[in-house]
C-alpha cells in the first residue's frame, strides 16, 4: 500500500506538472502573439513619421551645415538663382493662358522678386565683395527645374495653367523652407526682413494656388 500510495503521489504530481507548463507555454505564446502585431504597428508609424519629415530639396539642405557670412553668401547667391527661375516662369503665362488670375500672380512675382534679386545684389557686393554666381546650372536643384521649365514651354490653357500651379507652389516652398533658415543662420537685420517677407509673401499665394487647384482641377 505504502508503494502504491507513493506512486499514486507521484503521478499525480507529475500530471500538475504538466498541467503547470502547459499553462505557461500557452501565456508565453499569447504574450508573443499580442505583441508582434505591436512591434509591427510601431515599425510602420516609424516609417510613416520619417517619410513625412526627410522631405526636403537640394537648395536647402546645402545651405544647412552654413553659418554666418558663409551662409550669408551662399543664400543670397543661392536665391537670386532661385528667384531668377520663378521670373522666367512667371514671363511665360502672358503667351500660354488668359486666366487673368494667372497674369496678376505673374505680374506680382516678377515685381517682387525682380526688387529682391537688385537687393541681394547689392548687399553681395556691399559687405562682401561678392556676385550672384555666374553658372545657375551649379546651384543644387537647378538642373531638375530646367527640365521642368522645357514642358512648360510647351504646354498651353489648361495644360499650362495645371503645370504652372504645381510648379510654382514647389517653386515657392523651396523659397520658404530657405528663408525660414535665416533666423538660426544669421543676425543681419536685412535679411531677417528679407526672410519674413518671402515667407509672408509666399505662403499667402501658395494658399491661393491651392485654392486654384481645388476650384480649376477638379477630379
């Protein structure tokens, strides 16, 4: 009885055993399962966050490692190129579209910019001794917006006007994300107002040709 008591014992210790790490395994799986889809939303999010902050183009992120008169220099040589492209798309609406909203934000382009490039100029020569560079196709990006300006020369009406939006609001946001640098870069009274200006400016026809894209190009 004593043997049959004591193998009864074991068995039955060995059957909670059992039961135990059954158990155990079974939590260890469902911890495991409810965790993975976790790690896997986390790696999207990531993802999705990083895609939505490296957005960024060539003119701006050259001018980032700058600071002081370097960058002072760069930026302004920089954006007279810059500036000098958007003319040269804001001359082409008068002959491609008669959309009069068109041949006012034109107009407005051209004066604007036109009197910062003579600015920047000026400033150039003044407290450096410097002029705007003489190989535009040397400033990062100018390269891609040549190639952009080749379809728009050949596009007309609402070929033209649907181009020259979506050209023209990058073209803008590049001038923004730029000026919005000179705070951190530099102390130069002239070209803090210079960036708040282009800034203002700017941001308030990227806002009105949205509007257009909305109202003209409907899906």
């Amino acid at each position: 009885m004593q043997i049959n008591k004591r193998f009864f014992g074991l068995l039955v210790g060995s059957v909670l055993l059992l039961a135990l790490l059954a158990a155990c395994g079974s939590e260890t799986s469902g911890t495991g399962a409810a965790t993975q889809p976790t790690s896997h939303s986390g790696m999207d999010m990531g993802t999705s966050e990083a895609t939505a902050t490296t957005t960024s183009d060539p003119m701006t992120d050259s001018l980032k490692p700058l600071q002081g008169k370097e960058f002072e220099i760069k930026f302004m040589q920089d954006m007279i190129v810059h500036h000098q492209s958007a003319i040269a798309m804001a001359q082409l609406v008068p002959d491609h579209t008669k959309r009069p909203e068109l041949l006012t934000l034109s107009k407005n382009i051209t004066t604007a910019q036109t009197k910062e490039i003579t600015e920047m100029t000026n400033w150039l020569s003044e407290w450096y001794q410097e002029k705007p560079v003489s190989d535009s196709m040397s400033v990062p990006g100018m390269m891609d917006m040549m190639g952009d300006m080749e379809k728009l020369k050949n596009a007309k009406d609402a070929e033209f006007d649907k181009l020259f939006i979506d050209m023209m609001i990058k073209h803008h946001q590049q001038a923004v994300s730029m000026a919005q640098l000179i705070p951190d870069k530099t102390q130069r009274p002239e070209l803090v107002q210079l960036g708040k200006n282009i800034v203002q400016t700017q941001s308030a026809e990227i806002k009105e040709m949205q509007g257009w894209q909305k109202e003209w190009f409907k899906s």
